[in-house]
C-alpha cells in the first residue's frame, strides 16, 4: 500500500472512496503554519502569521479563485450594491509571502499532522488553523436546489453568491400576493440577515407600489425573532409598523416550484402547513464542509471543530487551533466575530509555539448590522450570553441613518483594507474612546 493510500485509509472509510493516487500532480509539501480555508478567518490568520514567520512557512489551502464579502449580500438582495462589488481575486488578498494550494482539504489526520487533499497533495503542518466556515444543505429541503437554478421560480436566497441577485429580480418581478422569509432549523451564519431582507423588501414594495398587495411572511424556526432581548424589543416594533406575519418554530421543509407552494412544518401544532408563494426567499439549512463534519476525532456531536470556547484552541490536539463559522463557540456567526477572534487565535498560538499555555481569551463578541431599510439599521453588538456591548456612545437598539451608512460603506472598506490583511481586531479600542468612563 502506498505511502499516501495508508494516510486516506486513516481517513473516513467513505469520504475518501474516489481518492486517485494516480494525478500526476500529487505532491508533498511541509510548513509550519496550515491555514485550511482562504475566507475570512483565514486570510486574517495567513496575514498574521506570514508577518511573523520567513517565507513560505504559512501555507493556504483554498479551492476557490474569487473571494466574497458576503455581508454585502443583503444590500445585492435589495439591489443597493452589485454582486461585483462583493468580489476579489483571492490571489491579490492572499499575503506574498504565503504558499496558496488552490485545492480542497479531503482529509485531516492530526495524530500523524497531515492534511490530504482532494487532489492528492499531503500537507505536513506544525500547526494547523481550521477556517472552512458553513456550507449551505440545499439538499435538506426537497424541491430546493431546482427553485433555486430556475430563474422564473421566485425562489432565492442571499446567502450565495449564485442566488443573491436573484433575489432582487424576485423583488422586482413581484406584483402581489405572498413573499415569504424563511429561518432554518440549523445554526447559520450571520442570524440577522434573514429578517433584514424581508424588511428591505418591504422597503422595495412600498416604493413600487405593490405594498398594499403584497402579504409578507417571516417564517422562522427559533420562538424569538432574534436572540439579544434589548434588540428582539426593538425589531418586534419594526416587524409591527411595517405590518410582517412573524410565524414561530416554523420551519420549510419543502418547494413544491410547480406549484409555487413552499411546505412549513409547525413545531408548536406539529402540523405541515402549505403556503403559496409569489416570492420565496430561503435562508438554507447550514453546516460544516463534509470532511470537516465527519472527521470524529475533531468535531463535537454537530460536526463543529471542537475548540475552548475562550480560547478557540482545539479541546483535542493543542497544534490546532479554529476560527470563524466551522467552530463550536456559541456566539453569532459574524464576520465581525472573527475580527476579535484573530486576535485571540494569534497570540495563543503564538504562545503554543513557545510551549506555553494560551491565555487570550474570546469573549464572545459578535455584532450584526440590522438592516431596516434602505436608509436605516439598528447596530446590535453583544457579547456571549447575548449581553450587549456597544461602541458608539448612542443607542444602538434605535434605527439610525449614521448605522446603514456604516455598513454599507465603513465596514467592506474596513474588510478590504485591514481585516483580511490582519490588521483589524474589532471595535474595543474606539469603544473604550467613547466610552471614557465605563469600567472594563
Ligand atoms: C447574507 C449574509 C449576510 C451576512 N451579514 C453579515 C454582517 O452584516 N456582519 C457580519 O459580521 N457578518 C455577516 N455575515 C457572516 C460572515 O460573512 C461570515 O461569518 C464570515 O464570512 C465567515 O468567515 P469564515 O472564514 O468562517 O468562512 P468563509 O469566509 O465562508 O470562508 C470559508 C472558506 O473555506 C473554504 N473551504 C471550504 N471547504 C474547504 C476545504 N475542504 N478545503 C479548503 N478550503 C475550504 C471556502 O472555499 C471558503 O473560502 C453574513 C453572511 C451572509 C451569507
């Protein structure tokens, strides 16, 4: 048996069945810092490291040649922004003095420190940061992925590259009946943006004049409509003006674009109930990469890295560390999260390499940029346990003009130029300006 079919066999029986040992490709490389997964969290932690290590010791492992700033495809969805604008090459975002393998992890084996890719390359790590982020389930719900290639269908979602300007076009194509908005019953990234296009696309109708026509529905798994009370308080106020169905613990569980029906089963009634549509937006069911998810010496009992919550290293090998969506820490999946978490991850890996214990500690920090329509949001910021923790010296829980316009503007220009380039930590050093006197 060959060296690199012994390593697959480690792997998970069936994911690594269609591995070839026969690309001519295949090769073995070694450094010290792994990064698996370009997005967010990992150019941040590519950025960093290659700063403080020489060349070509910080490999990247990343399939993908584009990149996205997928907070930015809300404001697609409502046709504010174009899905251009959210898109750079990952090679120009990459740090110079970083190897990037454009290839897909297929297989972690963290007793032995090799990862093996899709197409046949082992990779000999020191340290390993795990950056894979959530993949959308379409497949979880029958007649979804159909709706979704279909242009006609009135079936989108934002949360895709694929679909985002889809939704827009669904926007404009519709002239009456329902516009539905669902939430699923699995953890996603960023859980504001569902709701936040339903209220854009209130904003949308009402300029269009099919408002009046038009019943919106918010269709969400959760008993809440968001989970940080102080703002909860606030959106139930905008769900009520702007006069949206909010329907509790109810989830899609299938399309039926023929008919142009969308299936929700009632947790409370444990019923299905069968809804048309003119308009259906669909925030999918998520979950890890599969090679992440199925690798049991890793992940907990939802396929999520397994990593302290304090300081995002694994709880099983101290060489491994995670950040952003893949990971099991329970705060808001946010862009805005793994800015304070590169922070966390660099310095205690830092620390490991000296073979000292990490003491950096996340604290939870998540925030999400409500938007209410086209020229307001509400700037929810908060801690784990869903504790508020604001940076400006206003009420953020209130609709504010300066909120949108940040988001629209401040934060992509603050990705593109200092995130991604591991140079942004979060908001706590101008909080703390605004917030003179306030005891940390
Ligand atoms: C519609 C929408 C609105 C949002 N709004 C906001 C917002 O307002 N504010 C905010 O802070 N956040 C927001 N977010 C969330 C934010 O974009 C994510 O939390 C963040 O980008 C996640 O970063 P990540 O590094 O964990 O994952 P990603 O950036 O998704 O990166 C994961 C990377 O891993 C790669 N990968 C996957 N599998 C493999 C593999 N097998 N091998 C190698 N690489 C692999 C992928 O190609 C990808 O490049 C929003 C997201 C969406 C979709």
């Amino acid at each position: 048996m060959s060296f690199i079919r012994r390593l697959t066999a480690v792997c998970t029986p069936g994911l690594c069945r269609s591995f070839s040992v026969s690309m001519p490709n295949n090769g073995t490389y070694s450094c010290k810092v792994l990064v698996i997964g370009g997005g967010t969290g990992g150019c941040a932690m590519a950025a960093k490291f290659c700063r403080r290590l020489p060349k070509d010791n910080v490999i990247v492992l990343e399939p993908s040649k584009d990149h996205y700033y997928q907070p930015l495809f809300t404001l697609v969805g409502a046709g504010a922004v174009t899905v251009r604008d959210t898109r750079r090459q990952e090679e120009k975002l990459l740090p110079k003095k970083a190897q990037w393998i454009q290839d897909s992890a297929k297989c972690i084996v963290p007793e032995s420190n090799k990862v093996v890719t899709v197409n046949g390359h082992v990779i000999d790590y020191e340290y390993l940061i795990v950056a894979v982020g959530l993949i959308n389930d379409y497949d979880k719900i029958p007649g979804l992925c159909l709706a979704l290639q279909d242009k006609s269908s009135g079936v989108s979602s934002i949360f895709s590259a694929a679909y985002c300007e889809k939704t827009f076009s669904d926007m404009q194509k519709h002239k009456e009946g329902n516009a539905i908005f669902t939430y699923p019953d699995t953890l996603i990234k960023c859980p504001g943006a569902p709701q936040k296009i339903a209220y854009l696309a209130d904003s949308y109708f009402n300029k269009t004049n099919v408002r009046s026509k038009t019943n919106i529905y918010y269709n969400t798994c959760l008993p809440f409509i968001f989970g940080v009370p102080k703002y909860a308080k606030e959106l139930l106020k905008v769900v009520k003006r702007k006069n949206i169905n909010v329907n509790y613990k109810t989830v899609l569980k299938e399309v039926r674009p023929e008919k142009k029906e969308a299936v929700f089963f009632n947790k409370d009634k444990s019923e299905d109930i069968v809804m048309n549509y003119s308009m259906l937006h669909v925030t999918p069911p998520m979950q890890t990469p599969e090679f992440l998810r199925t690798n049991e010496k890793l992940v907990d009992e939802n396929g999520y890295l397994d990593v302290d919550k304090f300081t995002l290293q694994s709880t099983k090998y101290p060489n491994i560390y995670g950040i952003g969506d893949c990971t099991s820490t329970p705060n808001s999946k946010t862009a805005a999260a793994i800015a304070v978490q590169s922070y966390v991850v660099e310095h205690n890996l830092l620390a490991t390499m000296k073979k000292d214990e990490p003491k950096f500690k996340y604290n939870g920090y998540g925030a999400c940029p409500l938007l209410t329509s086209y020229s307001t949001c509400i700037l929810a910021e908060f801690l784990y346990g869903g504790v508020p923790h604001e940076t400006m010296p206003f009420n953020q829980a209130t609709e504010s003009v300066t909120a949108f316009y940040m988001k629209k503007y401040l934060f992509p220009a603050i990705y593109w130029h200092l995130m991604v380039r591991g140079y942004y930590h979060g908001p706590e050093t101008i909080r703390k300006l605004m917030h003179p006197f306030e005891k940390s």
